[in-house]
C-alpha cells in the first residue's frame, strides 16, 4: 500500500488547485461587477493613453450596453468612434487604430489575473484571500504595449 499516500496527495493538490480557481474567478467577477460609468470611462482614457502618440481615428469598442450608459461621454469625444460590439462583454474596450490595438477586455483582464496568480509562488491552502488577491484591484488596466493590428 504503498501508492496510498501518492493518492492522498494528488487528491489534496486537486483541491488545493480548484479551490485556488474558484478563489480566483470569484476576485475577477467581484472586480468587474463593480465597474461603473467612472470606471469606464476611467477605463477608456487609459486604453487610449497607450496608443502611440498622435494614434488618428480612433475606433472604441464596448458592449452595447456600456456604449448606452456612456451615451453622454461619448458624444463629448468628437474626435473619437464608438461602436458598440455584441462580442465584447461588459466592462472592456478595446481600442483600435491604422496600425495599432490596445485590448482592455474582460478576457483579457482575466487572463492577467490569472498570469499574476500563477507567478506567486508562497501561496498555499492556508494564504488567505486577500493576501492571495492583495493586488485583484491592481489588474493592468491596458493589455500592455499597442499590438500590430493583423487587418
């Protein structure tokens, strides 16, 4: 019996790791919840902050219904284009130029998160939530450096 405390132990690593997960998604889905229209447009300055300097024709996607509760922000931007994409989930934008793409999307903060999750290496079953997410509010508001755009 040998294999018995192998067994125990993946079993326990197994609930170590889902548990870690589901701690995870709850602190993503807490701090997108609670983007308001501050955040957002908060959220949209910087995505165009990242653009290289004097980025022209500016394309700003968000959901439908984000593009509606900022109604009033985005006709103050005339320099700016809006367009309201049934494939972004609420709060993120994504923010498009000639030659460049700066991605704020939820996938995208996720994917953050969850890289950041990965790299903290004196986490364990007894870390608390909040030392484990201490930086969940610090997510990179921008995907980082403009991307090429592949169009």
């Amino acid at each position: 019996m040998l294999l018995t405390p192998v067994e125990e132990q993946d079993q326990h690593l197994e609930t170590l790791l889902l548990s870690m997960v589901e701690r995870l998604t709850k602190a993503v889905v807490r701090r997108e919840l609670k983007t308001g229209r501050e955040d957002m447009q908060t959220l949209i300055r910087q995505a165009v902050n990242a653009l290289p300097t004097g980025a022209t024709r500016l394309h700003i996607f968000l959901n439908p219904e984000d593009l509606e509760r900022l109604n009033h922000y985005t006709r103050e931007q005339n320099d700016w284009q809006f367009v309201a994409d049934e494939q972004m989930a609420p709060g993120g934008v994504r923010v498009e130029t000639g030659d460049s793409v700066v991605d704020d999307s939820v996938e995208r903060a996720l994917e953050d998160a969850i890289e950041r999750f990965l790299h903290q290496h004196d986490s364990d079953e007894h870390t608390t939530d909040e030392a484990l997410f201490d930086n969940a509010d610090t997510i990179p508001v921008t995907g980082g450096e403009p991307q090429e755009n592949e169009q």
